[in-house]
C-alpha cells in the first residue's frame, strides 16, 4: 500500500536517507526542514530514486520545529494535498559542543527547544491526527545519548534524555488506541554532517567516536520500525557496552568517558567559537553522508597508487644511473 510519509529533518544525513528509502519504496512525501534549497535537492534525488516505484508524489514543506504553529502548518499542507498522514518520521536535530558553564545560554535552550520541544510540537501534531483517523505510526530518532551522557554536549544529551522519556509516556498513552505506534530509533554514531554543522565552544571540531555507521543503515531501521512497529530499536555495536558501562559500573564509565571523549570524539582541527546551525541552516554543510567514515574504495587504492609511483620512481631513477654510468 502507497503511504503518506511526513519526514521533519530530511535535508541531511538520516532524514535524507530516509526520505530515498522510503521513496525508493514508492511512498508518498511530505518533506520539511529550514532549508529551502536544499529541500528542493532533495526532491530531485526523490523523484530519481522512485523512477523505478511508479508515480510517487513529493511535497516540499521549509520548516522551522522551533516556530510555534509551523508544526501544524506542515500537517494541514499535508492533510491538503493527500487527505491523509499514516507515518511521521521526525529527525530534525543541531548539536553544540561546549562545557556547560562555557555553553552560551541561549544556545544550550535553543538546543532543547530544537531536538526535545520541537519532537513534542511533532508528536501532539501527529499523535492528534493519528488518533482522529485511527491509526498512524509516529517514528523519533533518539540516540545512544538518550542512555548514557558524555560532557560537553550537554544540551544534546538533556535533550534526548528528555526525548526517551517523553516516547515512553506516549507509548503508555497510546495503548488505547492500538492502530497508533510510536517509536524510538536510537543510534551510536552515524556519518552524518552533524558534527561539522554543530555550534561549538570548545575550541576543536567534534567528529563521531568509532564504531560508525551509515545514515542508509539507520533508515533501514526506521522503515522496519515503520513495518513492524516496536517500542525501540537501537543502531551501532557500541550501544550496549556503553549502556552497559553507564549502569553497571558508573564510577568506572565517569573516570574514563571524558578522556575517551576527548581523543576518539574530537578531532584535531582547532575553530573558533560559532553557533553552527543552531539558529539558521547552512545549506552548503547539508549532505547525506559527513564524510567520516574511511572510503574503502580509496582505502584499497591508495597503497595501490603509491606502490605503483614507487616502482615508477624507482625505474626512473634506474634509468637515470643506467644513463649516467
Ligand atoms: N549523526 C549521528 O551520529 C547521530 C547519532 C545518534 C542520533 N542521531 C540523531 O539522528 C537525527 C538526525 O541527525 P543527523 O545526524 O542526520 O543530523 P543532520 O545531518 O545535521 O540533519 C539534521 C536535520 O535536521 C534539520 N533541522 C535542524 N534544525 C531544524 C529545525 N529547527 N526545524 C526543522 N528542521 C531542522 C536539518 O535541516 P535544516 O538545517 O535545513 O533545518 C537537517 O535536515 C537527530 O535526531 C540526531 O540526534 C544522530
């Protein structure tokens, strides 16, 4: 059956991927996020993914979470063209790096009001329709952060402490009416722009602790979620140590997380204080993938390359003394 997919995020990194995989699948679109231009990009990647799927309609819908009403703007454009929402994929998100005393206070409540209050906006939007048609599945990305914390990403972390909380209550609410699902789909790290498009005030740019994964992979798990809704499914093959690390040995996982964090979990590379996306979208930074995990392809070349170069130095040089002697 052709659904009607509303994804809020979908300009980069999961929300895109997302996006495709569902228009691979032949669904119809409602996509939203700040950034027109990059919306209209990714409509066109839409339309080439669904060559295959048939006729399969994607709206574009610039929308800022934080701005009270737009929320339910975004559903009654949707409710317009299609006359119906079955599913609601929310990944919209910024990130800031900073300890929390060094964290300017408007960027840390911005923070919240983007990734927890802007999920609530979705949710009592989505929740109020879906329980008037009687069904509906209502998909939040949260993240291992909703488990564990880590420092310097405090308003990130309160928020997706915040976001599990608020998923849990609305399952609890919803099993009055069995045709709405709400699910959380919680990552590690995935190689998104994220990183590289957060406010930071910590003096080096942030880049993903390894194991990371792919946004498709977690687009995957957010269609299956859709297919089979669950309470929670999480991504990544750190995700239950950490978890495990947190609760089982806190004094342990306290000593070690702000030095792991430190090494694996920031890069080199030094930048000035800058609130990154956090107010305003950079469109030029939006992709699917941030260019974090190592290119196997490059990474069977490059010995390739270099080996060749030094056989060719090697001759070169050979013919050179040949000539000389
Ligand atoms: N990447 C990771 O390692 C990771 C790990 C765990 C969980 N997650 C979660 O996965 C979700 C997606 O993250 P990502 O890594 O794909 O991030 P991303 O590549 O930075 O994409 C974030 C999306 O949110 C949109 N957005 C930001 N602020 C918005 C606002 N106020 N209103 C509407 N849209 C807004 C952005 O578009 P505009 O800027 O154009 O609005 C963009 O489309 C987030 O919930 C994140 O917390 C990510």
């Amino acid at each position: 059956m052709t659904r009607v997919v509303v994804v809020t995020g979908a300009t980069s990194g999961i929300g895109r991927a997302a996006a495709l995989a569902f228009a691979a699948r032949g669904d119809h679109l409602v996509l939203a996020a700040r950034a027109p231009q990059t919306l209209a990009e990714v409509r066109a990647e839409c339309a080439a993914a669904v060559a295959a799927a048939g006729a399969v309609t994607v709206e574009t819908v610039p929308t800022d979470v934080t701005d009270p009403g737009a929320v339910d703007a975004l559903a009654r454009t949707a409710l317009a063209r299609f006359g119906r929402i079955d599913v609601w994929v929310h990944t919209a998100a910024v990130m800031a790096y900073g300890r929390f005393d060094e964290l300017p206070a408007e960027v840390f409540d911005q923070v919240v009001r983007t990734d927890l209050l802007g999920a609530a906006a979705v949710a009592r939007t989505a929740l109020r329709r879906f329980r008037a048609a009687g069904g509906g599945t209502l998909v939040f990305t949260g993240s291992v952060l909703g488990h564990v914390t880590a420092p310097y990403m405090s308003g990130y972390v309160t928020s997706k402490w915040g976001l599990r909380g608020l998923v849990r209550v609305l399952q609890q609410e919803c099993r009055d009416t069995p045709g709405v699902h709400v699910c959380l789909v919680s990552p590690g790290s995935v190689d998104t722009p994220v990183y590289q498009q957060a406010a930071n005030y910590l003096g080096r740019i942030g880049r993903p602790p390894p194991p990371v994964t792919t946004p498709e992979r977690v687009a995957r798990a957010i269609v299956a979620s859709v297919d089979r809704p669950r309470r929670e499914t999480p991504v990544g093959k750190a995700n239950l140590v950490l978890r495990f690390g947190f609760t089982v040995l806190p004094g342990l996982y306290d000593v070690l997380v702000g030095p792991l964090v430190r090494a694996a979990g920031l890069s080199r590379r030094p930048v000035a204080p800058h609130a990154g996306v956090v107010f305003a979208p950079d469109p030029t930074g939006e992709a699917l993938r941030g260019g974090w995990r190592p290119d196997p392809v490059r990474a069977v070349r490059a010995p390739i390359r270099a080996g060749r170069a030094l056989l060719r130095r090697l001759g070169t040089d050979g013919r050179r003394s040949h000539r000389l002697g």
